[in-house]
C-alpha cells in the first residue's frame, strides 16, 4: 500500500509541474506536451515511454486498490463481531474518509482520461493543441467542469496528507518528535499539490491564461 501510493505520489508532482508550463503561454505548453510523445527517441519508438508510463502507473493503481481491499478484510476478520455501540473513531477526518475518497479519485481519473487525454468529453479534443484544450475545458461557462475538478483535487489532497502519514509509519518511523515532522511534511505536501493543479483551473476561469 505505501510502496504503490509512494510511486503514485511521484507521479502527481510530476504532472503537476508539467500543468504548471501553462503560465508560460500556447506554444511552450503544446512544445511540453509534444516533448512527453518523444522521450526515450531514438531508442524507444515514439509515444512508447507514455505507454510504458501508463502501464506502470495502471499497475500501481490496481496494486493500490489491491492492497486496501487485502487490508479491509483483515481488519473485517479481525473483529468478525461488529461493536453493539461503535466508538468515535480518533483522528483526521482525511482518515476517516480514504476508502471513500478511493473511489471519488477513481472515478476522477476516469473522467480525466476520457476529457484531457483521449478527448472524447472536451469541447476542442485536439490532440496536437493541449493548451486550447484545457482553456476550453476550464472556461467561464463550463463551471461545472472546474467545480468537479477542484472537488476532486481535494480529495486527492485528503487522501495524500493522511497517506503520505502512513506510508511514513509503515516504512519504519517511530517516536514522538518523528511523528510530528511527519504530519507536518504530509500536510505541506499535500497543500502545494492541490495549490499546484488547482491554480490552472482558476487562471483559466479569471481569464489569467486565455
């Protein structure tokens, strides 16, 4: 479960840092776009390190989601009596909420794919001008668009604070002052990512990136 979300987690920043070149303007943009088809050339044909990209992160998904159903039914089986009166259950509300915020993000991802990468739900859908297809998504009247996704964004920031945590525990952090730096480094992280993709969104529907 850490070692998938860890891998996950690379990625997003990653991603991010290549939505951010959208302040840059249309033709540095579409110039990083274009240069993602090409890496690995002349050794890898063209667009096969995105295939090989999309391949290990589907991987990492499914080992992701894998790994939480492994972890509910042995939470399930290890109390096969359910409580008479449930206690408050300690902590985040982030915590209280990673299955369902699971399955908000799926769902995202899903939507995202077929909007900003296939195309298929966006207004432009050209693949050769990903800056025109993101303002058109984003625009004025699409509102809707930029409220599910800045909706989403932050269920993926709920779900990164409290994971980034345990993924700390996992890997062997203990003690008190450990435990703290670790919170604080999850809720940093997972501030300048959900800041980081939704600035794009909200340029594009104050008319900053037009």
């Amino acid at each position: 479960m850490a070692t998938t979300g860890i891998l996950l987690v690379l990625f997003l920043y990653v991603h991010m840092a290549g939505n951010l070149k959208i302040f840059f303007g249309a033709t540095p943009f579409d110039h990083y776009a274009h240069w993602l088809r090409t890496i690995g050339e002349p050794l890898l044909p063209q667009q096969w390190y995105l295939w090989i990209q999309r391949t290990v992160l589907t991987v990492a998904v499914i080992g992701h989601i894998a790994a939480a159903t492994i972890l509910a039914r042995r939470a399930r089986r290890a109390r096969p009596v359910r409580y008479a009166h449930r206690p408050k259950v300690q902590g985040s509300y982030a915590a209280r909420t990673m299955r369902w915020g699971g399955v908000i993000i799926l769902l995202f991802v899903v939507y995202h794919i077929l909007d900003l990468t296939t195309g298929t739900l966006n207004p432009v859908g050209s693949p050769g001008h990903p800056y025109a297809n993101v303002v058109a998504d984003f625009a004025p009247h699409r509102w809707y668009v930029t409220l599910f996704y800045a909706l989403a964004v932050v269920a993926v920031g709920a779900h990164l604070r409290h994971g980034i945590f345990s993924a700390a525990r996992t890997l062997g952090q203990r003690g008190a002052r450990g435990e703290h730096v670790a919170r604080v480094t999850a809720l940093v992280l997972s501030i300048v990512l959900v800041a980081g993709f939704l600035s794009v969104p909200f340029a594009v529907i104050t008319g900053l990136v037009n």
